[in-house]
C-alpha cells in the first residue's frame, strides 16, 4: 500500500518515459535512446541533448534493441530515485549483453552528483555527463567509441544552452516546455540541487521570445515556463540595458499571442512578488495556478529547512495570492518527517494544508541526501515508520481537499485547452483549464481538435478530474 502511495505521489506520471520525436527520425546513420527521470527540467534537457546529438547525425529510437547509444537521464533527489535508476541500469546490461558496441551514457543531477564513481560502481557505464556539459556529449561519444571511459561533470555559471532549439521529444503538439533559467542558489538544507545542478543563471530573454513564438507559429498552444527558481530571473540585455525580470518576461510571453496559454514552475514562496501576481491578473492567457511548495507548516522546521520563511509570512503569501488573482489554483510540495520533526510540528503540516485548501500536492518523506547541509548538519532522526504513517495522513488529507476542491467545481463552466484523447477512451477529449484540472468530456459530434479552446460544463468529479460537457 505505502508503496504504491509513495510511487504515485512521488514520481510524476511521466518517470522514465522513453522519449522520441514524433514519427522516429532514425535514419540509416546512428540511433540514440533516451530515458528521463526526475523533474520536468530534466524532461526539457533531455529534449536539448535530442537536439545537439540530432546535430551529429543521430536519429532517435524507441527500441532499447537497436540502439548505438543509450542514455538516462536521472534524478538524485530522493534515495528512491537513485534506486529506481541503478534498477534500471542492471536491465541496461542485459541488453549491452547482446549489443556489445552500444555504448551506455548517465546524465544529469546522479552523473554530477556521483561524477567518476560511477563508472567504478557501474561497469557498464561508459560515459557520464554533467547537466552544464551537454554540448560535450558528441565529443565524449567519440571517445568513448575508442575503448576510453568519457567523463565531464564541471558545472557552469554560464550555462544555459539558450541558442539551442530542442527536439520536442513525445510531444502532443500543444505544450511544451521552456527551460528560463538553470541552478539554484537556495540552499535549502535538505536539497541536493544546488549542488548538483549548480549556481542560478538566467536564459537571454529574447531566446526565450523566439522559442515561444516559434513553438505558437509551429501550433503549440500552451508553454511552460521552466525554472528551479523562477521568480529569481534577471536578465540585463547589455544592448538596451533592459532589466528584465520575471514579472517583465511572464508578461513579454503572454504578448505574443492572446491563443497562447503561459504557465511557470517552480515559484519559491519567498521571492514570488506582487508585480508578478498582477502580470498574471492582468492577462487572460497566464493560467491562474501557482506551484508554491511550502515543504513544511512548522517555523521551527521551515528554519531549519532553511526556507527562509514562517508559517505566517507564507499563509499572507497566500491571502495576498488569493486576493489579487480570485479563484487561483495552488499546489505544494511537502516533505513529512524532516529532522527533529515533532507530532506538533506534523499537525502544523496539516493546518496549512487545511489553510491553503491546496488542489494538488507532491508529498515525499524526508530522504537524507549526502553532502545537503542537512546531512553534514542534523540527524535524520525521525523513524522510518513514523515519517510514512505521517506521510500517508499528509496524503489522505491532500486526497480529501483535492476532492473537496473539485467538488466546488460542479456546475461551473471553464475554459479549456484539448490536449488530446482521455487516457481512458478515444471518444472522450482530455483537456486542462486554467487552474490547471485536468478536464475529460465526450468528443459528441462537435468538430474540436486538440489544440482548441472550448467552454465545458462541469456536471461531475472523481479527486483528480473534473468530468463535463462542451458547450458551443
Ligand atoms: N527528501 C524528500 N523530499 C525532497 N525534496 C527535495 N529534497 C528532498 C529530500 N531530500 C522535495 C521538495 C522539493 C521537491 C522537488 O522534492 O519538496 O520541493
Ligand atoms: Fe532545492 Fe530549495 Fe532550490 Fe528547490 S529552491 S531546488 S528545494 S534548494
């Protein structure tokens, strides 16, 4: 049971999602396949690495079988996704078995965060690459060919890959991601990503103009603003010596056209400004959701995590939300069972969830990450049972406010975007609204395509969708 709950509300539906563009662009030249886990900037570098080894030649597969070049992309920031990863690297070897040539490559946070170890750990690794040394890729590729192991892990303060177009890898044709920003500088002290994916850096601004208009000129209609930080963009242009912060870029994007839906994640309660929540107030086109994890409901806990802010100050963040952008959907990210965690604490946990009235959370127990300051700092000294029979209270209330929340929902007529067939039946569409619900509605004879907007009547609701009809 726990099990199944810690695998559902930890990964996101998309965890090791094989990932190839559209039809598959293998030619006669090599093939490359791509696996990705972890956050949805991973999923958005795996499409850069797509882009840079297309560059080279290498078209992408599907088939494990008939590749030259098999790459995972991981996630260190919990144990159980390193686990999840080393499981999969030994199912890697079977293959490597028959298909002695291929060469085996690790990506992102693990690489950086285990660099040469790897390869000493994992035999049949032969090549490991850092989340800032993706251009090297098609040089270590080579050297890898000629018998030598090829490692770069070297994190830059530069880095943002900003001139790349990525290769949409799997996509509808209607969302897609846009990396901002890269890094982190917040040092939460329970997480691994400063150190894994380095400082905090800010995309050139008009890259990401031009990808966004190139992504609505090429039919997309929804983009996601990518960062581990988002609020923190800042951006000079040293032409025009514009400022651009993110409240200006939200709303450069949403300009560019009133058919293109603008969303953003991760904000960080401590830097999400007034200026921003006006910018998306004033613009139909910027859903009406904010991602704004809280992590803990504790002040004591909040400190010793690090975030710089109490239990107070984040529930005025939300009224203040609340207030400027009525109706916005919010979601968190909570973690039970930090060190020194109490049952006081815990049921703090519990008030805000109650307080915020969050649509959706991911909900995680605390996994020690070596070398965060936590590790060097505390002791994980809340018991194992404890933190998951926490975990499982913190998650049966999040099921029940999800609920009640949709409930609210039934007899209101929203605004959605199709982005497809429901997963359960091609008759039904699958689409979200601002708040980002999922929404599902029977096709019925209406000629709607994915990629449409149309008003929808909700009449029904299980906790995680809003089920209705069209209304012309
Ligand atoms: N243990 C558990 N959860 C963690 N997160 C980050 N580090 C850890 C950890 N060591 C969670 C936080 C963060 C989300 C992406 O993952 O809630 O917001
Ligand atoms: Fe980790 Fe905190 Fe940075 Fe998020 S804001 S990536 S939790 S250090």
């Amino acid at each position: 049971m726990l099990d199944y709950v810690t695998d559902r509300v930890q990964d996101e539906s998309r965890q090791g999602e094989v990932f190839a563009p559209g039809p598959e662009t293998a030619r006669s030249g090599k093939r490359f396949y791509i696996e990705s886990y972890g956050c949805q900037m991973n999923f958005a570098d795996s499409e850069i690495v797509a882009s840079i080894l297309g560059a080279e030649g290498y078209g992408a597969t599907r088939n494990l079988d008939e590749a030259d070049l098999v790459l995972i992309n991981t996630c260190s920031i919990r144990e159980k996704a390193e686990q999840t990863i080393r499981k999969r690297l030994g199912e890697f070897r079977r293959v490597k078995e028959r298909n002695k040539g291929m060469l085996i490559g690790v990506l992102g946070c693990m690489a950086e965060r285990l660099k040469s170890k790897f390869l000493e750990e994992e035999q049949l690794v032969d090549i490991v690459v850092g989340p800032d040394a993706y251009r090297s890729l098609p040089a270590l590729v080579k050297e890898a060919d000629s018998g030598q192991k090829a490692v770069n892990v070297l994190l830059s303060r530069e880095e943002t890959y900003g001139d790349i177009a990525p290769v949409r890898l799997d996509s509808n044709g209607i969302t897609a991601f846009i990396s901002i920003m890269r890094g982190c500088n917040n040092m939460c002290t329970f997480c691994v990503v400063p150190f894994t994916r380095g400082r905090e850096r800010s995309r050139d601004s008009a890259s990401i103009l031009r990808e966004a208009r190139s992504l609505y000129q090429q039919g997309y209609r929804e983009v996601t603003l990518l960062g581990q930080n988002v609020d923190s963009y800042y951006y000079v242009n040293e032409e025009t010596d514009e400022i651009v912060t993110f409240a200006v870029l939200l709303e450069q994007v949403a300009l560019i056209a009133p058919g293109l839906r603008v969303r953003f994640s991760t904000s960080h309660p401590k830097d999400i400004t007034d200026e921003v929540l006006h910018v998306m107030a004033r613009h139909e086109n910027i859903c009406k959701y904010i991602h704004l994890p809280v992590q803990s409901g504790s002040t004591r806990i909040l400190q010793l995590m690090n975030r710089t802010y109490t239990r107070e100050w984040y529930r005025s963040k939300v009224d203040r939300i609340r207030e400027i952008i009525p109706g916005c959907g919010l979601s968190s990210d909570i973690i039970a069972g930090f060190c020194t965690e109490t049952e006081e604490d815990h049921q703090e946990t519990l008030e805000m969830m109650r307080y915020c009235g969050y649509d959706m959370s991911y909900m995680f127990f605390y996994s020690e990450r070596p070398g965060t300051l936590a590790q060097r700092r505390y002791r994980d000294d809340v018991p194992e049972e404890t933190k998951k029979r926490r975990l499982l209270e913190i998650v049966a209330l999040q099921n029940e406010l999800s609920l009640e929340s949709n409930r609210k929902d039934i007899g209101k007529i929203f605004r959605v975007l199709i982005e497809g067939d429901s997963r359960r039946s091609d008759r039904d569409w699958m689409g979200r609204n601002s708040q980002n619900k999922v929404v599902v509605f029977p096709k019925e004879q209406l000629s709607l395509r994915p990629g449409d907007y149309v008003n929808v009547f909700i009449r029904d609701c299980t906790q995680a969708t809003l089920l209705g009809e069209a209304r012309a």
